[in-house]
C-alpha cells in the first residue's frame, strides 16, 4: 500500500507543530521548512481542521498549533482523513464486481487481515513519537539554532 503525498505532507505539519510545542506555527514557514507549496499544505489543512487535528488561528497574527497533545494524535488519525479508499483490491469496492470468487475468494480476507494489521501498527504510534525519533528535529525544521557543544574554561 502506497499512502498519498497529502498524508505524508499531512504527518510532516503534524509534526513541525508539535515540534513548535504551543507557538502559532505559520503555514509559509512549515512550507519552507519542507520545500512545499504553501498552497499545497492549505489544501491539506481543511480536513486536519475539520477532523479537529489542528486548530486554527485567524489574524494577522494567527497560525495553526495542536488542539491536544501530540502524544494523543495517532498516525491512524491522520491516515483515516487523508486517504480516500484503502481498496487494495477491486473486491474491497463497493459496486459491480466481475471476479466470479468474490464471495468464496481466500484473497479478500487475507488482504483485509494485511489492511487491519497495518492499521493497528498505525494506531501504535504517535505524532509525539515521530518527533521525539529525531533529537534534532528542531533544528532540521528551523525552529531553533544548532546547539553547539560546550566548552570548558580552561
């Protein structure tokens, strides 16, 4: 299964907002900090709002931010807004279906077991977890300046 570059741009806001902690995160600089059309990611922001994913701030100095806890925003979440069908095969549509085994196919059950296991590996991990996978993330997003090592008087 192949998620769509909407999910995949949808995690990455997720992300640099929780990276931001409760700061207003401006959509041009997520944009930048991911080489992505501003445009683009207002597309993906409608649904993340609506599934109450992000919250908005309108204004001039407004942005977007976390209405909960990363840790409470599961790749599941975002995957379940941001994908359009999870059909891996023309037997999990709905409709018209020419294949004969439709009703007495091992296939069909066998790739809703592949399609319920990837959900619960999903469902396991968090917008919190992914951020904190990359000590630097911060500076990776230019949200911070490199830390630099310390070093002793001498």
């Amino acid at each position: 299964m192949r998620l769509t570059k909407q999910t995949n741009y949808a995690v990455r806001m997720l992300m640099y907002c929780a990276a931001n902690g409760q700061k207003l995160s401006r959509i041009p600089e997520i944009a930048r900090a991911y080489g992505v059309s501003e445009l683009f990611l207002f597309k993906i922001l409608q649904p993340l709002t609506r599934a109450g994913l992000v919250e908005t701030v309108r204004g001039r100095n407004g942005g977007v931010r976390l209405p909960r806890p990363a840790a409470e925003i599961t790749l599941f979440d975002v995957v379940k807004v941001t994908e359009d069908s999870f059909a891996m095969a023309e037997c999990f549509e709905a409709g018209e279906i020419d294949c004969p085994l439709v009703d007495s196919c091992g296939l069909n059950a066998a790739l809703r077991k592949a399609l319920n296991a990837f959900f619960e590996v999903l469902q396991g991990y968090t917008i919190d977890d992914l951020v904190k996978a990359r000590p630097q993330i911060n500076f990776l997003l230019g949200l911070e300046e490199p830390t630099r090592p310390q070093t002793s008087a001498a």
